[in-house]
C-alpha cells in the first residue's frame, strides 16, 4: 500500500464522522428556518434585532437579508468554519508531527521514501477530507429545501476555509516540536481567527434598512470571514473565497520547502529541556509540571476572549447606540437601554468560556489516560501512589484548569471595563466564574471515561463536549425536544450577568460533578493498570 493509501487508510473512520456532522448541521439548520422562521415579516424583524446586537453578530456572523437560505447561512456557517478548521488542524498534526513523535514516520522513511511524502499524503487526505465536508453540506444545505446553487457555493466556502486551515496546520507542524504543541498553536490560529471575524463583525456598519452589516477590517483577517462573505443565497460572491486557496496554497508550499530540509524529529521552535536536578518531590508535582503548558496556553485563550469582550463590548454598544432608528428599536425588545445591551454581549461572549474551561480540564484526565494506555502510569504506581490518588490529583489538575481559565476571562474582562471607563469589574469577574459548574460537569464525565474506558477516551470525552455544545447552542433552533436540551450543561449556566440570576442551576451542576468525580474514584480502586 502507498504512503497516501495508508494515510487515507486511517483517517478511514474520523473524517466521515466530520464530514457527516457538518452534513447533519447544515441540514438541520436548512430544514428548521422555515419551521422557526417561516413568516418573512418575523424573519425581517429578528434581522433587524440581530444586525443591532453586536453579541449575536459576534457569534453567528453577519446577516445579509430576510431569505430563508440567507439566514440558515448566517445561523450555521461560521460554525461550519470552525469545524472544518479544528478537523484539518487535527488530521495534519495526525499525519506528520504526531508521527515523528511515536516513531512511525522514521520506520516508513526507512524504506524508500522520500522524506517529503508524508506531508505529501497529509495535504492530499486533508484536501479530500475538506472537499467531502463541502460536498455532504451542499447535499445538507439543498436536502433542506435551499437552492442548488447557493448550496454549492455555500459548501465550497466551508471547503476553502478547511483549506485554509489545512495551509497554516502543515506550516505550524514544520515549526512546533511536539504533536501536542502543534496542535496548540493550531487550535490558537482557528479560536484567533474566530475571534477576529467577531470583532469585525461586531463593529461593522448596519446598513440603512437594517438587513445587513458590512464587516469591519478584522473580519478580512480571518478564513472563517472570508467564507462567510460569499454570501451564496443572495450575492453569490466567488471572490472572497481567492484568498484561502491562496493561504492554502503559500502554507503547503512553504511547508514543503522546510521538510526538504529539517532532519526528521527537528522543529524551529525547539522544546526548553527540563531542569539537570530534578526539583519534583511528589505525584501532584508530576501531573502539574506535565500539564502546567497546556493550562497556561487555555488561560491566555481566556485572557484573549475576556480583554475582547471587555475592549470591545462598549465600542460595539456605543457604535449601535448613535443610530436613533436602532435605540427605538432595542428599547423596545431589550428593555434596560445600553446597560441591559452590555449585560447580554457580556454573557454572550464570556459564555464561551464554558467550552474552554471544559476543554481545559478535559485535556488533563485525557492526559491521564493516555499514561495508562501507554504504560507510562505503571512506573508511578510502583511507587508508594495508588490508583484512587494518582486519579485524584489528575482530577484536581483539571477542576483546577478551568478555574483558572474561566477566572482568568472574568479578571481580564473586567480590567478591559475599567480601562474604558466602565464600571463593570465585579459583575464581568462573575460571568467568567460562573461558566465554572457546566465545565465541571464535563470534567467529571472525562473522570469516569477515563478509568471505566480508557482505550477510547481520548475520543468519546469530545464527543460529548461537542454532543453538549450541540444541544446548548442549536437546540432551540433545530426544535430538540426540552428533555434532550436540559441533558447539556450549557443550558443550566446562570444568565451572568443581568438583572435577575437564577442560580439553581449552578448548584445542580455542582451536585452532578461532585456525583461523577466520586463515581471516578470508586472505579479507580478496582482499574487494572493496563486496560
């Protein structure tokens, strides 16, 4: 078998899992909008609220119109984007750096095989991988009723954002020295990215009739803002998808420029060796020095979200307030004026926090496992540390993460507030703190994978992630029964902040993620050491 067929061999199974998911969402999303939405003079008035509220353009992207595939674009695509770019992200650094580490790519290019066939086969994979995203949500997008056209240029957008991605993941995989840090900084590229687009989104100029926005500059920074300004139910715009083939097409090159001459297992960035006296006296040590890195690079993402909703949140408020028209209109559907405009992006924006607090934690009991998959767990064992504590400290890793992460948002939040003459410190600080219980609950159901099915829990942990955020996010929209949104931590988070907050919530949250990290625990004293 090739170097491409082995490649493409092992991707087999998690690129159609993918492709199919973002089939299923735009779908979902096509068939629900004339459901939800069907009436045009109720779609014209929700455009006209969102094109006002800076947190939705933030979130979902910029609306362009009342048509029915204009707005199911505008609800899912930059969801779209975010998922073909975590998938090329992850499938690259699969491919070429993570087989460095593990030893495979030496034994292949043992034979005779050009050193640069590997990353050959990486890019070829994630080519078809993205073009198959891309066409499962054109199939998506037209099985819910929109338009041929509209819904090939709408899965050829959010195969060029892959693309995209695909260029800077090769390029960061030539430069990070680990698979573990190169998925870092790829997953950094996509969330910044993201982020970006937000910002530009979010101060962008509401047109007259406020149907649409016209992004500001950041937005033309970012894969994802591209994609989205293809615009394919209305203007149909083929230009903005030019500069990610370009992207595409710069990283590949330069990628293949550098593995023709960096040595096999070499990096340019090169990994700090550890101190010549070892200063680590228990397990607890251990476990935080490996995972101290990844829980300082979660709280800069943090840090990065908080200083953006804080910076930009009464720049965006200030800008839709000068539109008269506009203040009627808020008055009228979110009463409390701007300081009621503020509360909700801050809670919008903050809200994401959730997700990387949790992602945060989840990556320390993933940690965990992949010790005792690899062996690695049973030389500490030898040692006077038994399996409840070793999982105790792990466990005390990961809660400690997302503290950390979502404390992190809040302070720098709140700091950005008072650099702008807002007196919004306390209030931000409890919206980052009070994402805390839903992530928690996710880190305890990360515990229990991780001792009762540890050969898949590096993969199932995510998928309930995802499976959570699905049900939180696009429950309403995709009309999920009540009972099956209620399963989602994400739904049980406190409104932080606003006028009146409903903590019951929060206290459930709390009582299920102790339940869970007990529940752990008692599994742990009866694990074998290799599963």
């Amino acid at each position: 078998m090739t170097v491409i067929g082995t490649a493409f061999r092992r991707e087999r199974v998690r690129v159609p899992v993918w492709a199919v998911v973002a089939g299923l969402l735009a779908a979902a999303t096509a068939a629900a909008v004339p459901q939800a939405f069907g009436d045009a003079a109720e779609r014209r008035t929700l455009v006209e609220l969102i094109t006002a509220t800076p947190s939705l353009l933030a979130i979902r992207g910029v609306p362009d119109g009342t048509d029915e595939g204009a707005y199911a674009f505008f609800e899912i695509f930059t969801y779209l984007g975010l998922v073909a770019g975590l998938m090329s992200v992850f499938l690259v650094t699969r491919q070429t750096r993570q087989d460095e580490d593990s030893g495979r790519a030496e034994l292949l290019l043992a034979g005779p095989v050009h050193r640069r066939s590997p990353l050959v086969a990486a890019v070829w994979v994630a080519t078809a991988a993205n073009v198959l995203l891309g066409l499962l949500a054109t199939l998506g997008f037209a099985a819910g009723g929109l338009p041929a056209s509209g819904s090939a240029l709408a899965g050829t957008a959010a195969t060029c954002v892959g693309l995209a991605y695909t260029g800077v993941a090769v390029v960061v995989a030539q430069v990070a020295p680990t698979a573990r840090s190169t998925n870092a900084i790829g997953v950094g590229v996509v969330a910044a990215t993201y982020l970006l687009r937000a910002a530009g989104d979010a101060v962008g100029t509401r047109s007259t009739d406020g149907l649409t926005v016209t992004s500001a500059w950041p937005s033309w920074l970012s894969p994802i803002g591209w994609g989205q300004h293809v615009f394919p139910f209305t203007r149909q715009d083929w230009g903005p998808l030019v500069p990610c083939l370009v992207v595409a097409v710069v990283g590949v090159t330069a990628a293949l420029v550098v593995r023709g001459r960096r040595d096999l297992g070499a990096s340019l960035l090169r990994e700090r060796p550890g101190r010549a006296d070892g200063r680590l006296r228990t397990s607890l040590g251990l476990a935080w020095r490996l995972h101290r890195t990844t829980v300082l690079a979660w709280s800069v993402g943090g840090a990065v979200l908080g200083a953006f909703a804080g910076g930009l949140g009464t720049t965006a408020i200030d800008a839709i307030g000068a539109d008269s028209s506009v203040t009627r209109l808020l008055e009228t559907l979110v009463p409390g004026g701007r300081g009621a405009l503020l509360d909700e992006f801050v809670a919008a924006v903050v809200g994401i926090t959730s997700i990387l607090a949790a992602a945060a934690g989840i990556g320390a009991l993933n940690r965990a496992a992949e010790d005792d998959r690899a062996g690695r767990s049973e030389l500490l064992l030898a040692t006077p540390v038994g399996r409840v504590r070793r999982l105790g400290e792990w466990l005390g890793i990961g809660v400690g993460a997302a503290v950390a992460v979502s404390l992190t948002t809040g302070v720098v939040g709140g700091l950005a507030f008072t650099a702008t003459g807002t007196d919004r410190f306390w209030s931000t600080v409890a919206a980052g703190l009070a994402q805390i219980p839903a992530a928690l609950v996710l880190i305890g159901i990360a515990a229990v994978v991780a001792v009762a099915l540890p050969r898949i829990a590096g993969w199932l942990v995510w998928v309930a992630l995802g499976v959570a955020l699905l049900l939180g996010q696009f429950g309403g929209l995709l009309r999920v029964p009540d009972w099956a949104r209620q399963i989602s931590p994400f739904t049980h988070t406190p409104g932080v902040p606003a006028a009146h907050v409903d903590w019951a919530g929060a206290w459930w949250l709390l009582g299920v993620a102790v339940f869970l990290g007990i529940v752990a625990l008692v599994l742990a004293r009866r694990q074998e050491t290799r599963p």
